[in-house]
C-alpha cells in the first residue's frame, strides 16, 4: 500500500520485544526517580527517549521500514542520535547509583583501568561511528532485511552506541573520565564529517539491495537510486541536525563549569585575602616584600 500523508498518521504495528523493553525500563526509572529528589526535566528526558523507540519500532516507520530506504535511514538516525541524547539527558546511570543499594560492584569498577580505557575519546569516537559504517559498508544492511532477530539487534546496537557516546560526553553521569570540554566538541565535529563521507558514497555509490526495493513497492513511490539519495540525505543532514541539541548542551555545561570554577577561585582568594595580615598585598608576597619594603 502506497505511503501516503494519512498512511503515515495511521499505520501502526506492534514491536512486542521493543514495547515490553519500554515498560519495563520506563516502570523501573519513575519508580526510582520518586523515591528521591530527581529533577523532572530528567524524567521528562529520558521518557521522550523510550517514546522515540516506540515511535521508530510501531509507527509508520516500522511498517514501511523493509518497503523504502529512507524510511529506514530515519529509523537508524533516531536510535543513534536521537533516543540515546534523550536518554543520556535523564542521567540514568547516576539514578541507578543511588537508587539501587547492590551497584556497589558499578561503583567500584565504573573507574578502573578497563572503564577509563573504553571510554577513552578516540575509542568513544570509533563506538559511534563503526555501526553505521558497518551496516551500510557491509552485507549486514540486506540481512537486517530479511531477518528481523538481525535488525532487532542492530537497533539494539545502535541505540548502546549513541548512549555510550552521550553518556561520556555530557557528564550528566558518572564516568571513568574527566576529558576538557573542547575534547568534545572535536569528537561532535569529527563524528560530522563520518557523517557527510557516508552520505556521499550512499549518493555516488552503488545502490544497496536494489532487488529488494525494487520488488517492495511496484508502481509507487520513488525509484531505487532516488530512494536511496533521500536516504543518504537524511544519513547526512538529518544525523548533523539531530546532533545541534547536544551541542547546545554541551556548550552550557560548559559555560556552567566555568561559572562554578570561577565562582570557586573567588571564594579561595577572598578567604586567603581575609586571613591575610594587614598591608599592601605586594608587602604579603615573599618574593616581592624585600624589594618593595618601606623605607
């Protein structure tokens, strides 16, 4: 059936492993959040997150994700992008810390030299770029086609991938790293440019599975070559616009640490000037008293 304006309102299907995984985690994380003094804006975070995994596994995304290219490209954009921000935004890893009083093995072993290692930059940076590469690079794409216990764990791939670079990044969470900010948002502007490489070998390159989509809808929509260009086009700008409201967020958590680091030397230098003897402040100063003392 034709993709139309009211086909993508209305068709719906039922993801039973995805729908159940919502619940359970979207159950587990409110149950925790009001038993402590939890910011509601997490909350709120971290359920869009789990709203945007239903969206992607039952909506009309779902339904035409075997039948067009771009529909699937959007799929693979708000799990790597999208959903793991939203998640990452509703620190969950810190709510586990406190809520549970068995994740003292998280806490003892969550900044070892393992962790620290995982979680260093060029290695953060290779996690959120090599599935994507993978499944478009690869022969993985046509087999999550034809099997959906391969494209379950694919989505399932994708969505640990964006969260581990989001949870790393942000500092929302407890992490085994402290990197500079400006780390960053070099990794944010390396992991655009991966984005505009895989988009043009998607537009200029060979088309990927052309049997199938050419089979899948007969008689409507766009042709192969034209689906996947709308797909790589979403691959491209989409993942680079999906990727502005970290950036945002980041730029205010920096902003945010300079003013508390800040804050925090000026409130050292008024306790050393208070407790300081009377005098002229190049008097006090070792290193200049003897050459600037009164005569």
């Amino acid at each position: 059936m034709p993709l139309t304006a009211d086909r993508l309102l209305t068709a719906w299907t039922f993801d039973v492993p995805a729908v159940f995984a919502v619940l359970v985690l979207g159950v587990l994380y409110v149950r925790a959040a009001r038993r402590r003094d939890w910011p509601p804006g997490r909350t709120v975070a971290f359920l869009a997150g789990l709203a945007t995994i239903v969206l992607v596994t039952c909506s009309a995304l779902a339904v035409y994700d075997t039948t067009l290219f771009w529909v699937r490209a959007v799929q693979t954009t708000t799990l790597l992008m999208v959903t793991p921000l939203l998640l990452a935004l509703g620190a969950p890893i810190r709510l586990l810390l406190d809520a549970v009083p068995g994740a003292t093995w998280l806490r003892r072993h969550g900044r070892g030299p393992v962790a620290r290692a995982l979680t260093f930059p060029p290695v953060v940076t290779v996690v959120l770029v090599a599935p994507v590469l993978m499944l478009y690079l690869t022969p993985l794409y046509d087999v999550t086609l034809r099997s959906s216990v391969v494209d379950g764990l694919v989505r399932l791939a994708l969505v640990l991938a964006g969260f581990t670079y989001f949870w790393t990044r942000l500092g929302l969470d407890p992490t085994p790293r402290e990197d500079p900010h400006l780390v960053s948002v070099w990794i944010a502007f390396t992991e655009v440019i991966f984005d505009g490489a895989l988009g043009l070998v998607l537009w200029l390159g060979p088309l990927l599975a052309p049997a199938h989509y050419a089979a899948a809808h007969p008689g409507w929509g766009p042709d192969p070559r034209t689906d996947q260009i709308v797909g790589a086009g979403v691959l491209w700008i989409g993942g680079d616009v999906a990727g502005l409201p970290f950036i945002a967020a980041l730029f205010v958590r920096w902003a945010r640490d300079d003013e508390r680091r800040a804050k925090r030397i000026d409130a050292q230098l008024d306790v050393e000037a208070a407790s300081a003897p009377p005098g002229l402040w190049w008097e006090n100063d070792p290193a200049l008293a003897e050459r600037f003392k009164r005569r």
